[in-house]
C-alpha cells in the first residue's frame, strides 16, 4: 500500500472494490492485524493495534473481529462443526456446540458439518469460514470476495446473513468484493488501484479520511508524506509473511 489515511466508522458497511493485485487482501490484513504497516498507525476501535505484540492482537481478533479469507484457512484436521467450534471454545463462550450448529444451519451446511475441508467443496468450504467468522459476534466483520465461489442463490443468501449483522447489529462489514451490484448495496465503496485509494464515495478521491474516528471503526494511516497523484506500479512488497 502507499500511504493511505482512511476512517471506517463504527457500524458502516463498506465495499472494496479494485483490479486483482490493487491491494483489497493487502489492506484487510491490516486492518486485521494480520500484516504490519512499514510505517503509520492503524487503530480498531480507538485502539493502536500497530503496537501490539501478537497475544494482544489475537485476543482483540478473538473479542471483536470475523475474517473470512479469500482463500478460507479452515483447519484441515478438523470437521466442518469443529471449525466453527474451537474458536467459540477457546474465547470460552457458553453454548458453543449449540450455536456452532445454529451458525451451520445458517450457511445451509447441517448435512455436512462432520466432513473435513478436503471433503468440501469451494463453496462449502467459504460457508464454513462465514459460519465461523460469524462465531465471536464480531463487531467488525473482515470479509475477502466472501461469495466469490458461491452459486447466485447461495451468494445472495451468505450476503443477506450479513447485510442482517450489519442493520441488526450494527456490525461495521468491510466487504471485498468483485460483484458490482453488492458494491453499489454498500455505505460506501472504496475503490484500490496499485496500493492506492483512487475513488472513495465518502469523500473525495484519492487519498482520504471520513468522519473523526473517535470512537469505534477503524482508522488506517499508513506511509509517510502524502502520496502523489501519479499511479506507480510494483510497490515494494511490505508483507511480514505472517498470512
Ligand atoms: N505475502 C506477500 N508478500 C509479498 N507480496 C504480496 C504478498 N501478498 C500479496 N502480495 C502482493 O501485493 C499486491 C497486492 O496483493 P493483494 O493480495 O492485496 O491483491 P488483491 O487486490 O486482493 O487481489 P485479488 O483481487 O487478486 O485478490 C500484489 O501485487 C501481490 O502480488
Ligand atoms: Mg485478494
């Protein structure tokens, strides 16, 4: 990412839109703390998680934030139910066994909850990721091209689940997504060209901030000085290899 100074306010649902390689994955993770910025601060929910050691970050992902990841990361030696599980038990919420059936049947995968990830098809495998994401009743919601292999009516229906989160619950959703329609069903729509944010319906284009950031949402400043207008290619990679 080149620098890039963005607010998210609590209970917002915004789309990310952008060309494969423009950064969308590059830019969840960061704000899930799964990558670390060369040089900036991000903070979730006023918290700086760029300051944090790896225990902390993985208990505030375990209180407050759902990933589903582009490419899934189930666990391969657990079932489909011990996927959506195990998280729930090690966060030691009551009922897990219940509501991981609950959150099975939400995604329409009862019949196959007892199957591993090599038994499951792309699109189950995605829908076991929600269930799971959905588990900790995350206040924010990371979701990376969630009905990306997902038929219409399934996609429509996973997307509805969480459209339901976001109104119901005010569950801040930051949407990756290549689906035009959905993006335009969004708050807002954030679109990333080579690391950059070139459109942001919130405010103007190009590098942008909305709102305060207070209290709740996320704020992302990454990079030094502003960037320029021009759009540079092949930014240096700046991952850490922890995705
Ligand atoms: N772990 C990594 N180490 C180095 N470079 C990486 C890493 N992950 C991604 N990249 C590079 O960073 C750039 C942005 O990747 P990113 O995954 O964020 O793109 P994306 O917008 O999510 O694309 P897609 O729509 O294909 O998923 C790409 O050029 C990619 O090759
Ligand atoms: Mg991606």
């Amino acid at each position: 990412m080149h620098s890039l100074d963005l607010t998210i306010p609590d209970g917002q649902f915004v789309s990310i839109v952008g060309p494969s390689g423009s950064g969308k994955s590059t830019l969840l993770g960061l704000i899930a703390g799964l990558d670390a910025p060369t040089a900036g601060e991000i903070r979730v929910d006023g918290e700086a998680i760029t300051s944090m050691d790896e225990d902390s970050l993985a208990g505030l992902r375990g209180r407050k934030i759902g990933i589903v990841f582009q490419s899934f990361h189930l666990i391969t030696s657990l079932t489909a139910y011990e996927n959506v599980l195990v998280p729930m038990e090690i966060a030691g919420l009551g009922d897990a066994p219940a509501r991981a059936r609950a959150l099975l049947e939400d995604v329409d995968l009862t019949a196959r909850a007892h199957h591993y990830p090599s038994q499951l098809s792309g699109g189950e495998q995605q829908r076991v990721s929600i269930a799971r994401a959905f588990s900790n009743n995350p206040s924010i919601l990371l979701a990376d091209e969630p009905t990306g292999n997902l038929d219409s009516r399934n996609g429509r229906h996973v997307f509805e689940l969480m459209l339901k989160l976001n109104r119901q619950r005010g569950t801040t959703l930051i949407l990756i997504t290549h689906d035009h329609e959905l993006a335009a069903l969004a708050d807002r729509r954030i679109a990333l060209r080579d690391g950059r944010v070139v459109s942001d319906s919130d405010g103007s284009s190009g590098d942008s901030s909305a709102g305060d950031g207070a209290t709740g949402g996320v704020d992302v400043e990454t990079g030094g000085a502003a960037g320029d207008e021009v759009l540079e290619t092949a930014a240096e990679p700046q991952h850490q290899g922890r995705r």
